[in-house]
C-alpha cells in the first residue's frame, strides 16, 4: 500500500513538471523567422557596458549566437572555434556575438581564460532570448544553442539551430555570410 501511494506520488510529480514544461514552451513568444528585422534589444556584455544592437545595425553584418552556459564542454568548444576563425569573420565584415544567461562576471572571466576577442552579452533574465523564440532543449531544461546570422541591413538571412554540434554553428554562420 505505501509503495503504491509511494509510486502514484512519483508519477504525480513528474505529470506536474512534464506540464508546466510544456506550458512554458507554448508560452514562448514567436520564433524570428528567416526575412524577418533583428529585434531591437539592449543588454550588459562582459566588461559590463551596455550594447544596444541598433548602433551595429546598417554598419555590419552580425553572427549572433545563443549558448547554454560559460565554460561547459560545448559552450567552449563553440567559443574557442569562433575565436580560432574570428579573422574568417572580420575578413567578412560581420560582427560574432555571444549571449547566455549567465552574468557579467562570468562572461569576463571566460573570455578572458579563452582569450575570446568578441562580445559576450548578458541576458540573465533571457529576455532576449525569449524575444528571439530561442527554444530550449529537453523539454527546456537545458538552453537552446541557435545562431543568427544578419546581414548588414538588419535582417536574419539565416538560422543554425543544433544543440549538440557546437562546431557546426562556425562552419553554417561563415557558409552564410559568404552567399
């Protein structure tokens, strides 16, 4: 009787999590879209100064990526290869910039230790990331890895959406760029 009321609290639990994980991914603004004008946001990179994306927009074109979390395995993978093909970019004019939950502290200590040249935005309450649709993984239990890639005028001509393959966001973004 008790591993019965044991096992039917279990299941209980897990439907609630399952449910409001759900919900939170129904409740997800709309994903930008391929043709569509980058949002406008404003966030804190990792010398805390504010980056308002509008100052960038009719200058560059811009690789915007969205990652888990500083200094896991994929997220440095993905960092170190941006950085190792960072003049791949440059020579492309486009602009590569990071952006995850995590806070400024943590985006200046892991640029520094991979001596990443390009900015790392903070966006701690993923508002941006909400703006953008940017969808999570597992049920949203682990932050989505997408990348954006905009043209100089502002819109999103492409977008790379792989959670595992860390190093395909750099090869996808520079075949981008270069169309």
């Amino acid at each position: 009787m008790v591993k019965t009321k044991f096992t039917l609290y279990i299941l209980f639990l897990f439907s609630l999590i399952f449910g409001v994980l759900i919900f939170q991914q129904m409740g997800q603004n709309k994903k930008v879209q391929i043709g569509d004008k980058i949002p406008s946001f404003r966030l804190q990179d990792q010398n805390g100064k504010d980056f308002l994306i509008d100052n960038f927009v009719g200058k560059t074109a811009m690789v915007i990526y969205f990652y888990p979390k500083d200094d896991t395995p994929g997220c440095t993978k993905e960092a170190c290869s941006f950085r190792d093909t960072y003049a791949d970019f440059r020579d492309l004019n486009a602009m590569v910039i990071g952006i995850s939950a995590d806070n400024i502290a943590s985006h200046k200590k892991f640029a520094a230790k991979y001596n990443l040249p390009f900015t790392l935005l903070s966006d701690t309450n993923n508002a941006v990331r909400n703006l953008f649709g940017v969808p999570g993984a597992m049920f949203g239990l682990i932050p989505g890895r997408v990348t954006y890639i905009v043209n100089q005028k502002g819109i999103i001509t492409e977008i790379y959406d792989n959670l595992f393959n860390a190093e395909g966001h750099i090869k996808e973004s520079l075949k981008a760029l270069q169309k």
